[in-house]
C-alpha cells in the first residue's frame, strides 16, 4: 500500500502552489504562468486520490498509478523548494551589502535567466509527467471529491478526558490482585533467584498497563528497595540492556562505558539491594543472551523479583522461574464498559439509546482486545451521527485477517484527516518506545512541509502543529500523554508503531547490522549500525540516495567516525530535510559539504562532544528550521544570523558570551532553549532583534549573572522559564532613568513564568509579573529559597489561575491559605498548589500539611530541570532505545 502520501503530498503542493501565485520573488523569477499550469494540472488529479487510496488495496493497477504519482509529487516538491531557496539566498546576499565581481555577477540578468530556464524547464517535465499520469486515471473509473484546503481541524476532542480511561484496567483488578499476592509472597529457601514472572498475552490486551500498575501499587512497592523499568523491545542487546536497566535505577546514561564496565556498574547498583524490575516487550529466545543478563541481576538481594511481559510463549519459558500469568482476553461485558466510557461523554449514553447498540455490535467485531475497544471508542466520541457509528461497524477492514486488532487499528488510521495520516506515518522513523517531545515531534513535521496553514492566518505553524498532536492524543494514536507546562511528553504503543510502519512500507528503511537493503523509493532512513550503512549499503545502492529526506544516525555503539564517509554521505543526499547525527563522530568540524544541503531544514547533533567547529558553509543553509547543537560546541558563530527561516534553537555552547549581530539578529526565531552554558556570563544584548520570539528557557547556566536589558523589548514572548542559574539574581535587571539606576520597566505578554532553582534570586522580579498584568496564567516558584515574601503587584494579576510553590520555605509558609500574611494578596487566584500537594480542583487551593513534602513525582513535575531532563532525554533516544 502506498499510504495516503500522494493526497497528502498533493494536497501540501496545492497550498504552497497557492500561496507562490502573486509572489514578488515569483514574478522577479517570471515563474508565474508556469505555477499556474501546474497548480491547474495538479488540480484536476488531486480531485480523485482520495478514492484512489480507498481502493488500491483491491486493485493493483491504482496502486502502481500512486506511487509513480507520488514520485512526481515529491519531485514538484523539489522544485519549489528550490526557487524557494534560491530566493531566500538572494535575501542574505543583498544584507552582506558586497560589491565584489561574485555578487555582481551573482545578481546580473544574465545569471536570473538561467536559473529561470532551469527551473522553468523542470517545472515543463513536471508537468508532462502530471498530463501522462492523468491520462491514465479514466481507466480507474475514479469518482472526484471536493478538495479540502482549509486543513483546520474543526473539532478537536476534549483533552481534558482523564487518560486513565484509557488504561486497559477495567476487569483487570482479579488479574492485579493475583499478581501482587506472587510478588508479596515471601521467599524461601531454595527459590530461585532472582524470581521471574512472566506475563503472556497478544498484543493489545493490556499487558504493559497491568505490569506498571502492579509496579506502582503501594502493597508491592514498599516490599523493595529500588524499583526499574525498562523497555527491551526487539533487540535483545546484551550492552543496552543494562544501559536502560542503569538508567532506570539512577539517571545515568553510561554511554561510554564498554560492556564490562557496564556489567561492573549494575552489580554495584544491585548489590545487597532487593529490587523489582519490569522487563517490557521482551522478544528474545535467545536463551545464553538471558542466562548472561540473569548472572548480573543474581547481585541483587534474596526476595529480588521481575516481571516480564512478551507475546512469547518461548520467551517466558526461557526467562521465567515460575509458571507463566497468562493474561486472558477481557470479558465481554467489561469490553462493552470500556468502550462506552470512551465514546460516550457524561450522561450521553440514555439519549442515544440506538447507538448504545451499534456499540456492541462494534465492540463484538474487536474480539475482547481492549487496545481496539479502546481505539475505536475514542474515534467515536461525542459523535451522535448513526451513519459514523455505523460506518464503523460495516467496514470492509473487518474482513481482513486478524485477532480484532489490527482491522480496528485499520479503521481508526482510515478515520483521520488526511493531513494527520502522513504525520502519524512520519512517526515510524522513531524506534519503538520512543519517548516524544511535543515541540519537538512538530518542528519535525515542519522539516517535511506537513503542518499546513490553517485559515487563520495568525495561527503559527508550531501552534497548527501542536494541535495536530493534541488531536493525535485524544485519538489513542498516541499513550503516556503527560502535561508538563512548557511541554508535553508521550510514546506510542508498539502495535501503534507496527501500524505506521506497514503502511508507510518501502518509504521508509532501518539499516542494520542484519538488513543492509534499501529500496529506490526510500524517503527515510534511520542508521542502527554506521558500518553496515558506510561499507555494505552505500556502495551497494549508490544510485539511491537523491530522493533520501530524512537521516538518523542512531548507532548506540558508533556514529559516521570517518569524515570522508560523512562527506560521501553527504555527496549523495541532495535533497535531505532532515539530519540527526549522534555519537562517535571523530571529527571536530562538519565537512564543508554540509553547507550543499540547501533544502535541510533540521539538524540535531546535540550529543555529539566531538564536533567543536561549525563550518562557515552551514551557515548558507537559509532554509534551516530548527538546529539543536552539540555539547562539544565551542561558539556559536555570529554567521548565524544568515539563517533567516530559523525558528527553533537548541543551544549548548562554551562561550562566555553570546555577541551582538548574531542570534539577536533572528525575527523569526520562535524558540530558544540556552541549555547547559556552563561558562555564559551574558546573553546577547540585541535581542529586541528576536520579533517573533514566544518560548526563551534558559536551564544551568551557573556561570550567568544577569539578563540583558533588551529583554523588554520581546513583546511577543508568552512562555518564559530560568532554571539551575546559581548565580543568577533575577533583581539585576535594572536600567537608568533620570540619572537613577531602577528595575527595568517591562511591556511583555507572558502566559507562563517560571522560576525553578535560583538560589541567588532573593526576590521576585515585580517588573516580569506587573509587565504581564493583562496576560499571566500560569506562575511556578520551585527551590528559590531566598525568595522570602510575594510581591504587592501580584494581586493585580486578574488573569492569573495557576499559582504552584515548592521548595520555598518562607514563601510556602506566607502563601498558606487562610493564615499566611501573603494569602490577601494570592487568594483571588482560582488555583494554587503549595508544596505540590495540589486538590485537582480547578476552583479551590490546596496545600501541603505542615510538615509535608511534595512526592518526588510532583516535586519534578514543578521543576524547569525535569522538562529539559525529559527534552534531552528525547534527543538522546539512541543511548536508551535503539
């Protein structure tokens, strides 16, 4: 199946058609009557692909007819993207103001007429394939659709659904209470050790829910002394393994350690300690791979135990030490229950009466697997539409062979907007339990032009993107969704990833040790193992790589460690969006070459130490989007400012100071992370350059003493956080007026405030709260123990409905309701949690006992360090799930 990309690829080209129509840069090119002809062309064929991808399961002819299809869109694509580049590479040459004989003779009339032939020229072919393609859709007997080009997503469901709905527990609790009563047993002599318990069951039912719920009970909990989760997944790999079960225990992520030292970590990690640790996902029956892994995990205490989960009935024979639990389907009526509480808002199920029985038709086709029940019922929520519940029940997917499963993935997939199937494909270049960052996942859609405008134009495309998320969430599409303010955090499920995986098939290639293969039609590569990819693909398929998009370099063990490979590589991939390039580079500088990809639009090399230099190469690449940099990274450069689409920067740098022309220079920069600057002293003090600014985190700078006075000048920034900045006193931002040195006088828009970790800030900064008077929500305070009461102005923050304070102990104890001395000036705020202990109600306050302290969970969840831990944590995907 070639999946609904040619729709979508369309449907993308037709905006970006659209919006080139009555350009100046597309009149300067005299390109217009040839957009015209092919937005005209285009049209005519996009009428019918949405039926086109309806049937090409059954018919092999319409399939072969969309993916030669989807070739010339992806080329059209191209094409624009280079008259796009070009003009933009214009842009900056005008700023740099030379008059050298390059620049003349880059501008001349002579140099414009040929790059106008050129693309005038492709866009002919382009268009030539288009008529010879749509000559052929007669005999298809295709029926048109109107084209939707408004992509908004007119409803989007509620998100405030508690996700624990969704768990799979209902009817589970016999289950639970079984398992519990096998771990709290107490040993005896002669058990083995450690104890196993395998958990078997098909995929879906649940199993992954049960184990982390029996994990977290407080009965099982308080029986051990450490507690670990790891997910193994397909690769059974000794090395990370006890990576991942390290991470768990402690946070470390040990990727340099070779496998002896990681086995002499994780003996003294266990060592006399009794543990409980959850093997997820197991897919190993490889029996000395275990019995190696089994040595290390004896080290633990007597009483020590693990949990595996695995569709294997193989695997739990070879790992476990007691008889398998094996989980059963859910019962009938528990199904019916589940999804009910999935479909049916409150108090809709009695006005519904005929859709409660088209339910339990459906709910009987899912074969009691509750990961479909669960699926489909959130597809169906708040929908009163018989045809749409019915639509459900009759589909053609049902005939399709299978457990109930993956016909209801099916029929969820085929539900979406079309918009939203491409990114959700998209997602399958990610390895199995991946840990997602919202912000991060969008500027990743963004690098493959699949967040399109809405109608709004206000809407940023970070916010259309967003909503694309949200909307994937509240789908089931996504699990694990977690809110943590200036992000959100969530996986997918493995059956989920198989789904997008299958569908998207040979536009997407995993190289590795054991599959050196790629396909022509390849789009999308993730390297698991670099040599594989250097010395047996590369040369195999040399004539394959021109249409690549996107390349992770994911090795756990070893990256691109040959500069000259790298540079072959990057030979090769002239059409590349997307590069992540991870450790073991032995190189300190990208190879100019870099600077070639005109159309890259994201590059990540953030756990890279070795790369110390950016070439003055990469800073031609004008259409970058988003650039993380690398830990080892030395400056960044003031060139930067060339990069004039940037809209997302990750920055790790081991200057002392951020120069003025540079990153000040950026108007359409959207966010800014300045992360781990061990030796700033100062931002750049032109930052009223920043126009579009809306996110500015900054996280363990200790060396940063204060911000610069041109922060009054981001009017537009809504979201702002300083986290583990030890010498950093917030009351430092001053200026002078009438010869008398006073706080600085702000005019901001924030939403979001917060300050976690600042132990040399000894009050809080009044001008960021009173110059947010009309648009502060939420305010967080965490580990500012100097800060000893709450400013006046605080009461004048009418729009304030959040208030959170932790770790604070003379603020903690002024808020406190009722009888602090600060409460008069907080108690209008509708909810205010102290010391994390927070009611979960929107219109009361909470707060700790006396003596309490907020739980490690909640105590995190207020903490800046955490999101930027778990943002990190999403760029370091290759050390912990590869």
């Amino acid at each position: 199946m070639s999946g609904p990309f040619a729709s979508t690829i369309a449907q993308s080209l037709l905006v970006k058609l659209g919006t080139f129509a009555g350009q100046e840069f597309c009149l300067a090119w005299g390109l217009e009557a040839d957009i015209a002809r092919l937005e005209k062309r285009l049209s005519a064929i996009a009428a019918v692909l949405s039926d086109a991808e309806q049937k090409q399961s059954k018919n092999d002819k319409i399939r072969f007819w969309l993916n030669d299809l989807r070739e010339v869109l992806y080329d059209a694509e191209d094409v624009l993207d280079e008259i796009e580049c070009e003009t933009l590479r214009r842009q900056v040459v005008k700023t740099k103001g030379s008059t050298s004989r390059n620049v003349r003779r880059f501008f001349s009339s002579s140099n414009m007429i040929k790059f106008r032939s050129k693309m005038g020229h492709k866009i002919k072919k382009i268009i030539e394939r288009l008529a010879e393609i749509s000559s052929l859709k007669s005999e298809f007997n295709l029926s048109e659709q109107a084209i939707d080009r408004s992509h908004v997503l007119h409803e989007e469901t509620e998100m405030n659904r508690s996700f624990e709905s969704f768990s799979g527990l209902i009817g589970r609790d016999k289950d639970k209470e079984l398992i519990i009563n096998l771990l709290a047993a107490p040993s005896k002599v002669g058990d083995a050790h450690p104890f196993v318990l395998p958990i078997v069951g098909m995929g879906g039912l649940g199993k992954t829910s049960l184990a982390k719920s029996v994990c977290d009970a407080e009965n099982v909990k308080s029986h051990f002394e450490l507690k670990m989760e790891v997910c193994v997944s397909d690769d059974f790999s000794l090395k990370q393994v006890i990576q991942k079960i390290i991470k768990s225990a402690t946070g470390e992520r040990c990727a340099d350690l070779d496998v002896g030292e990681l086995e002499k970590k994780l003996e003294e990690i266990l060592n006399g300690r009794k543990y409980l640790l959850l093997l997820d996902d197991v897919w190993n029956e490889d029996a000395q791979k275990w019995l190696l892994l089994k040595s290390l995990l004896s080290k633990g205490a007597d009483g020590s135990k693990v949990i595996v989960t695995t569709r294997s009935q193989r695997v739990a024979d070879i790992m476990g030490t007691v008889a398998a639990y094996n989980l059963s389907l859910l019962g009938q009526e528990d199904c019916l229950s589940l999804f009910y509480k999935c479909a049916f808002k409150e108090g809709q199920m009695e006005l519904y009466p005929n859709l409660v029985g088209i339910g339990k038709q459906i709910v009987a086709k899912c074969k009691q697997v509750p990961l479909a029940v669960i699926n489909l019922g959130t597809q169906l929520y708040g929908k009163t539409d018989e045809t749409e519940w019915k639509s459900v029940r009759d589909s053609e997917k049902w005939e399709e062979k299978g457990d109930g499963i993956l016909p209801a993935l099916k029929i969820s997939y085929q539900r979406l907007p079309t918009h939203l199937k491409r990114c959700f494909l998209y997602c399958s270049v990610f390895p199995k339990d991946y840990l997602f960052v919202d912000l991060q996942l969008v500027q990743f859609w963004m690098a493959h032009g699949l967040i399109l405008q809405s109608s709004n134009r206000n809407d940023k495309l970070e916010e259309v993107g967003l909503r694309y998320v949200r909307e994937l969430i509240s789908r089931c599409f996504f699990q694990d969704y977690e809110d943590l303010n200036y992000a959100a955090i969530f996986t997918m499920h493995d059956l989920m990833h198989d789904l997008a995986s299958s569908l998207a098939q040979n536009e997407f290639s995993i190289i590795s040790s054991q599959n050196h293969q790629m396909s022509k039609m390849t789009r999308h590569l993730t390297v698991l193992h670099s040599y594989s990819f250097f010395h047996e693909t590369l040369p195999k398929f040399p004539n394959n790589f021109h249409q690549v998009r996107s390349i992770v370099f994911a090795d756990s063990i070893v990256g691109p460690t040959c500069k000259t490979d790298f540079e072959k590589c990057l030979l090769e991939f002239k059409h590349l969006r997307f590069l992540e390039l991870m450790y073991g580079s032995e190189f300190e500088a990208f190879p100019e070459r870099i600077g070639a990809l005109k159309h890259l639009r994201y590059l990540v090399f953030f756990n890279n130490r070795d790369i110390k230099i950016l070439p003055k190469s990469l800073f031609k690449l004008q259409n970058l989007q988003a650039l993380v940099t690398g830990e080892g990274l030395e400056e960044l450069p003031k060139d930067v400012r060339y990069m004039i689409s940037l809209r997302y920067l990750f920055l790790v740098t081991k200057q002392k100071r951020l120069p003025e022309g540079g990153i000040g220079c950026l108007q359409f920069l959207q966010t800014l992370f300045i992360v781990r600057c061990e030796n700033l002293e100062n931002l750049c003090e032109d930052m009223q350059g920043l126009k579009s600014l809306r996110k500015l985190v900054i996280y363990r700078c200790n060396s940063l003493i204060s911000l610069p006075r041109s922060i009054k000048c981001l009017t537009t920034l809504e979201e702002f956080g300083i986290s583990e900045c030890r010498k950093l006193d917030l009351m430092t931002i001053q200026e002078e007026k009438k010869g008398k040195i006073q706080p600085l006088s702000l005019s901001l828009s924030l939403r979001i405030v917060i300050f976690d970790d600042l132990p040399s800030t000894i009050a809080l900064p009044e001008q960021f709260l009173q110059g947010s008077a009309e648009s502060l929500q939420t305010f967080i305070i965490n580990k500012c123990q100097k800060i000893r009461e709450m400013p006046e102005c605080i009461g004048n923050l009418k729009k304030l409905q959040n208030l959170e304070i932790s770790d604070c102990p003379s603020l903690n104890k002024r808020c406190r309701k009722e009888t602090g001395e600060d409460w008069p000036k907080v108690a209008h705020i509708p909810k205010i949690n102290v010391d994390g202990d927070d009611s979960g109600e929107e219109t009361s306050h909470s707060e700790a006992g006396s003596s309490g302290t907020p739980s490690a969970r909640e105590e995190d969840k207020l903490s800046l360090g955490f999101l930027l831990t778990v943002i990190i944590r999403g760029l370091q995907f290759v050390r912990c799930c590869c």
